[in-house]
C-alpha cells in the first residue's frame, strides 16, 4: 500500500502535519477496500469512461 504521510510529505503542501496526519487514514482504508476489488478486474477489461455534455445553448 501507498505511504499517504510520505507523499504529503513529499509535495510539500502548505497542510498542517496534524491535518495530513487525519486525512490519511481514510485514504489508507479506501485502499485497503479497493485495491482486491481492483485486482479482480481482467486485465481484458477496458475502462469505461463517461463524459456528460450539455448541448450548448443557441443565441
């Protein structure tokens, strides 16, 4: 798994310690839900992408 505290640390983002310290908790939760689910996808698999347009309106 991904080291959140030392990618923070890394970037060097004007984030309070403590801050960086919360928020990689859930960030190392998510991971630990995801990645099996992410390792069950076949590799054949192709990614399906989704993009919404709004017809512009005519003036």
């Amino acid at each position: 798994m991904r080291n959140w505290k030392a990618i923070a640390a890394g970037l060097g983002p004007p984030i309070p310690e403590d801050d960086i310290a919360r928020a990689s908790g859930p960030l190392e939760a998510l991971e630990a839900a995801f990645r099996p689910l992410a390792q069950a996808i076949p590799p054949e698999t192709e990614p399906a992408y989704l993009m919404l347009v709004e017809p512009e309106e005519e003036q």
